[in-house]
C-alpha cells in the first residue's frame, strides 16, 4: 500500500462566533492505492497563507509522501521535517506539515479500523468536560455577562471569553471596564461555572498593570489568565506567576514541542495551550502533552477551527491525565456543522470522543467544494 495523491483545499467563511468574520483555513487530503483518504487541516487564518500552505503541500511536502507507506507515519512526519528545514520549521511550513499529519493519522486509523485515541496508547477519557469558547459582541456589561451565562444555561460547565477583539465589547481597553466586566460576568453565572479570560496579543499589558489588573481579577476565581504578554516577554511571565495564585495560560503562539519544552523549563505557565492545526499536527500535540504531563502542569487544546481540527485536539486529549476543559464553539458554524456529516455537540456539559476509525468524522466534500477559494 502506498501514498499516491495529496491535495489542499483552502477554505474561506464567515465565523458565527466571531461577528460573522471571514476566517481561512487549509484542508489537507491524503489518498493511497487502496483508496482509502485521510483528511487534515491547519488553521492557516488569513487568505495569503492558506493559499500559500496549498503550494507547500502540492508541490512541495506533499510530493516527500508519495510512494511513502501510510502506515509508517512516524517516518513520514521525520521526512517531512527534515525537508522543510531550509524554508524554516515554523509560520507556514508548520502549518503545512501540521495538516499534513493530522490527514496521516486519520488514513492510519481508516486503514486499520481503529480510532485515532487507540494509536496513540488509548483513551483514559470516553467524554471531554466541554468548554464554551467565545468572542463578545455585546456593549453593555449585563448583556456581555448574559451571552456567557446563556452557554452556561446551555449545559457548558466552562466558558471563556478573549479581550481585544473587534466589536462594540471594548474589553482590554479599559482596566476599570475590564475589572467591573470580570466581576459582573462572576455575579451572573455563579460560583460553579468555570471561567478564563484570554487576554490576548491586542492588549497590551506591561508587567506592573498585568500584576495590577491579575490581582483585581483574583477575587472573581478565574480558572486561569491566558496570554497576559506577549509570549517573548519571558520575565514578565514568570514574575507574575510568582505574584498571584491564579494560573496562567500561555503557548498560543508557540509552534512545535521544543518551543514548548523551552516555555516549561523557564516556568511561564501552568496551563499549555496547543493547536494541533499549527503545531506539527497530532504528533506534535502529543509530544506537547508528555512535557506537561512530566512537569506536573496541564495542557489545553486551544482548536478554534475546524471539525477536523476539533477531532484531532480530541483524540490526543482523551490520552491524557492533565487536561482541564475542553474548548468548543458554541454556535453553528460552516467549518463545525456543515463540513462534516455528524458534527460534534456538548451534551449536559460534555463532548463525547469518537471511536469509529481514524478520526471519526465524515467530510462533506460538496462543504469543501463551496467554501473553496483560489485568490486573495
């Protein structure tokens, strides 16, 4: 059995939990002589790079696969890897070799008729705590609170909300708003209901207002602070993580497991956000899960794409002992709900892991078709 074809598909729509936004992304399409398909994907997000992860794919890493043995994934990530070292091991390479080995495990798991989770040693989780992941839109705090308490009156046990996005919310611009949106947000969905801020790469935090405005939010029990600087801002990091008990979450921006390995020796952080869509597919995500896992910190699956990203993010989750929510898109979406024939729902709280082979999930190709593009 060989590889004999490997296709891209750029993705452009318009994201419901985002203000209708456009959003890109890259499908990666793996085919053997045995006609068995493996589907991957990587959140490319602007239309540039999801055209130019096409080039590296079709006629550049694509072309190491074939006539490469779709069980041997292993060896065929490591040859991928030590093709792109002279355009770099990060930005669109990453995302390239990222979607191309999420599609390797998905063939893998399809060819032998068994879930992606049983490769990787087997899940310890049959259902993941489920995590509402979302951008405001509202400009009164109230109704801010409201929209979170609604995901929570849903079912979801978790909600997070990211500062500095676009809209009339303005969080991440005042600290006062900011610290009254926190404690308002508390006061409407109670004590029970866990919630994380993610501060994000629009506001700008220094290290003394970051200490200032974690302090002021300590009260409010946040389940962790995430990418309160920018991620080169090492000290900034680990002096705050000194000076308060809520934990912090960082690694967004991060790109393969020695990137990760180089955050946990420094001591940044205690929650590790991955993206198997970024950073070097589900091989690197496990690879990320071991080194929390070693150093007694979590790891958190930070999937906001695709339902094959999602699917990928939950195979390797349900492997592990240290992950604490699991992040969904709580609103219908094209790239969740219509690209694939059985989309993944939170059920009282919870997503359950697939378990039919590969990655479990049946791609729409008339959805890939449609929201296809071939120019910025």
């Amino acid at each position: 059995m060989k590889i004999v074809d490997v296709r891209a598909y750029p993705q452009r729509y318009q994201e419901p939990n985002d203000r209708m936004m456009w959003r890109h992304v890259t499908l990666a399409r793996i085919t053997t002589d045995s006609g068995h398909v493996g589907w991957g994907e990587c959140i490319s997000q602007w239309p540039e790079a999801a055209l130019a992860v096409k080039v590296l794919i079709e006629q550049g890493l694509g072309r190491v696969l074939l006539g490469g043995n779709p069980l041997d994934n292993g060896a065929l990530f490591a040859t991928m890897k030590a093709h792109d070292w002279w355009y770099g091991d990060t930005g669109m390479a990453n995302f390239a070799v990222s979607a191309l080995d999420v599609a390797l495990w998905d063939l893998k798991g399809k060819i032998l008729g068994q879930p992606v989770h049983r490769l990787l040693g087997g899940k310890v989780h049959d259902r993941l705590r489920a995590c509402a992941s979302t951008h405001p839109s509202k400009a009164d705090l109230q109704d801010l609170a409201d929209e979170l308490a609604a995901h929570a009156g849903d079912g979801y046990t978790a909600v997070k909300v990211g500062f500095g996005k676009a809209g009339e919310a303005a969080l991440g611009v005042d600290p006062k708003r900011d610290v009254a949106y926190v404690r308002t947000v508390r006061q409407t969905i109670g004590d029970d209901v866990d919630f994380i801020v993610d501060v994000g790469h629009k506001t700008r935090w220094d290290y003394a207002g970051g200490v200032r405005m974690a302090r002021a939010f300590e009260e409010y029990r946040l389940r962790w602070l995430e990418d309160p600087f920018q991620p080169s801002d090492i000290a900034a990091y680990r002096h705050l993580r000194e000076a308060i008990q809520t934990q912090i979450g960082a690694g967004e921006r991060s790109w393969q497991a020695s990137d990760y390995r180089r955050l946990i020796e420094l001591g940044v952080a205690d929650v590790y956000l991955v993206d198997p869509g970024r950073a070097d597919g589900i091989t690197g995500y496990k690879q990320v899960m071991d080194l929390t896992a070693q150093a007694h910190l979590y790891f958190n699956a930070h999937s906001w794409s695709s339902a094959i990203n999602t699917a990928a993010a939950m195979h390797a989750t349900a492997t592990g002992t240290n992950y604490i929510v699991f992040e969904l898109k709580p609103e219908p979406g094209p790239m969740q709900h219509e690209l694939v024939r059985e989309p993944f729902e939170q059920r009282d709280g919870w997503v359950t892991v697939p378990d039919s082979p590969g990655l479990g999930v049946e791609i729409d190709e008339a959805v890939v078709e449609r929201y296809g593009f071939t120019a910025v």
